[in-house]
C-alpha cells in the first residue's frame, strides 16, 4: 500500500489558534495531528508514505526526520513551490508513488475508514476512484452524496442543513492508470474537477465507513479533537481489557501484536524470534479463570510466501502453548491461515476460521465472544463474523494511539 496525505493546506480558518505550523502539525494533546494519521497506518501494510507539502513544510520536513525511524514505512515528500489546490497536490504527490494505485488522506482529517476494504471496493467495482463516506446525523458543515444502489456516486449536494445522510469523508482509493488528470491545469480543485465529472459519467464508486471521524479545519473541531477519549484514548493492555470483559465467555486472540511484539516487515520464523509483551502470560493465566474458551485466530501469510515453513509455525505455536500452560494459563485451539491472497475465505478479515472453529465447537455462540486484536484487520474479522473487539498493543505500555 502506498498512502499519500496532504499536508500542504494553509490553514486559514484554524490561523486564529495554529499560526507557525500547518494543519497536520496542529498539538492535540501533545502530539502534532500527523502522528494520529501515522498511528492508524501502523495497522495495514504500508510500504510507502508520500507527504504533500508546501506552506511551513520545514515543520512536516523536520518532525519526519526525526522519527522516521520509529515507522515500518518509508517517507517521500512532493513539495509544492506554488498553490496548487487539492488536485494538483495529490497529482504531484502520486507521481512519487511506484505502483499504480494509492490511498489519499486528508492532513486535518482523521477517518477511522478500512483503508484495505477501500481498495478491494475500488478494485471490484472498477472504478477510477473510490472515496469512503462517512454516515452523519443533523449537519450542515459538509456537503451530503447520494449513493445508488450498485455503489457509484450518483450527486455531490450543496451544503445544508441534512438530518441524515453521508458526507465526503477525505479518504480516497485511487488508480493512477485511468488517466484521472489527463487534460488537466497545473492547480485544479480535485472535488470540482475529478470527483464531480467522474461521478457524472458513473466512475466513481463509494463505500460507507462508519468508524470514529474528527475534521480539525475549524477552531471549534479542533479543539473537540483534544477532549475527544476516541482519538486520545490509551490502549489497554491485555489484562485491563479481560478484566473488563465480563459479558463473554470465549475469548478470540490475534498473535502478533496482541501476544508477542510485531517484527515490522518480516515474521515470527523461530522460537528466538519471539518476544513476548509484557504481561501478557499473566493475562493468560487470569483468562484461563475466567473464559470458557481461549483461541488464537492468526494471518501467518509468512509461509504461504515461502519465508518459513508450516513446520516451523507448528515448532512456534508448540513452544508458545508451553510457555502459557506453564504459567497457568492455556489455549483451547489455534486457527491459522497461511494463504497470501486477500480474497482466500480463511484470511482475516474475511470470516472463514471462525465459522470453522464454530463448525468444531459448537458451543461457542458469537454474542458471547470477544476478539482481541491490534489491527483494522482483526476489528474487520470481528465485524463479519459479529462479534465483539477490543483493541490491544502494540506493546502493552498504556501509550496513547487512535482507536482503530
């Protein structure tokens, strides 16, 4: 995935509070806007983020620099030496991009949308760009869409007052080979000038997204952003959240992240190579109190890559079961899926090991189960297969991140 996020604005009606950085560098609780949208994209596999910038940018330029180090993902900047609207800041951006396809994030926008089922949608439908709507209730600040029934844009509305209906939610699936800016000016409106016409001709598809959306663009959004427990919420370890968990009776767990510290761009291949977060085998022993049932539920794409043998994930998944027991907890069963397609009906989010591991437990009732996971694909999986999340990690320390 290569994600582009515009970060050039000049910020004009958040100037009265933020002056000498732009938008995406605006402190909410003490860290700039941009770590919020850098946070959510630790949860999907980004190889590549291009930055847009241009006004203040030694700001974004220099805060990258010093904690590039700390993301899985490399950093690439397109610099706009003039004003060149949203349009031609996303078409300076994707000319940085290698592939032919790129997500597009607004820098005072943060949408809590499945940035992997944007593509997938985008992809299926066909269409040149496929933007994510967000449901909303009694607003005037936005503009509504109109979504037809086979999932393409039908209208963008005028803003009014709407008691309900979906807006632009500023996250956008893009396929950079359908000649989206051909014929196109040097500074363009990327609304006015790609969304509108493609929407016309029936190219632009939506898909709705109904997680956590703040837009800081205005002094009173912004300053709602720095009350707001959905951005600013700790995660909890694993502990606090089976302490909490008195309405389940089993517990699905995802691994890596949730179990053992992710190893960014490779695999757990050996039992050297795990290492488990802290607190977390007495959050095993405490869960073997008091759930029923304990599973693992876990993408190891690793061995359908070819990177380890399923041999080897047997020996890790041994040694950990082990490890657990002998600290007084257990596992009751672990499902794994070794496939590398998105589309393989076992691969998470897609819902296939658990209708098997319901299939094989026929006590399990999903109202009564609780996923634990670190990723906006573990909240997917627990989704489809209705039931309940809870977010953990990644390291179990209590550090603040945006609820994803």
């Amino acid at each position: 995935m290569e994600v582009v996020i515009l970060a050039g604005g000049l910020g004009t009606r958040l100037r009265s509070i933020v002056s000498e950085v732009p938008k995406c560098m605006a402190p909410v609780a003490g860290k700039p806007f941009l770590w919020y949208l850098l946070e959510q994209l630790r949860g999907y596999d980004v190889e590549r983020v291009i930055l847009s910038v241009g006004y203040l940018r030694e700001a974004v330029q220099d805060w990258v620099a010093k904690h590039a180090a700390e993301y899985p993902f490399e950093f690439r900047f397109a610099v706009e030496q003039e004003l060149l609207g949203t349009g031609g800041g996303i078409r300076l951006a994707a000319s940085e991009a290698e592939g032919t396809e790129v997500i597009v994030l607004n820098g005072d926008t943060l949408f809590d949308a499945d940035l992997e089922a944007l593509l997938r949608a985008r992809r299926l439908s066909g269409a040149s760009v496929t933007l994510a709507l967000k449901p909303m209730r009694d607003f005037d600040r936005y503009g509504a869409v109109e979504l037809r029934t086979d999932g393409t844009v039908a209208a963008f509305r005028e803003k009014r007052h709407c008691a309900e209906g979906l807006i632009n939610g500023g996250v956008y699936a893009l396929d950079l080979s359908s000649g989206l800016f051909d014929g196109l000016p040097a500074r363009f409106s990327f609304e006015t000038a790609v969304l509108e016409p493609l929407s016309a001709a029936g190219k632009l598809s939506g898909l709705v997204q109904d997680g956590y959306f703040i837009d800081i663009g205005i002094p009173e959004d912004y300053a709602r952003a720095g009350a707001n427990p959905e951005l600013l919420s700790c995660r909890k370890g694993l502990m606090e959240i089976l302490q909490l968990a008195d309405a389940y009776d089993t517990l699905l767990l995802d691994r890596d992240g949730v179990l053992n510290r992710l190893r960014p761009g490779d695999y757990v291949k050996t039992v050297d190579e795990f290492e488990w977060l802290p607190g977390v085998k007495d959050a095993l022993a405490y869960a073997a109190q008091k759930f029923r049932s304990i599973f693992i539920v876990t993408n190891q794409r690793g061995v359908g890559r070819g990177v380890m043998s399923e041999a080897a994930l047997n020996d890790v998944h041994a040694w950990m079961t082990a490890e657990i027991a002998a600290a007084g907890g257990r596992i009751d069963g672990i499902y794994c899926c070794t496939a590398v397609s998105e589309d393989d009906p076992f691969r998470k989010p897609n819902p296939g090991m658990f209708w098997k591991l319901c299939q094989e437990h026929p006590d399990v009732v999903p109202s009564r189960c609780l996923m634990v996971g670190d990723s906006p694909s573990d909240r997917s999986f627990a989704h489809n297969c209705g039931i309940a999340f809870r977010l953990a990690g990644p390291d179990q320390s209590g550090s603040c991140s945006p609820r994803r």
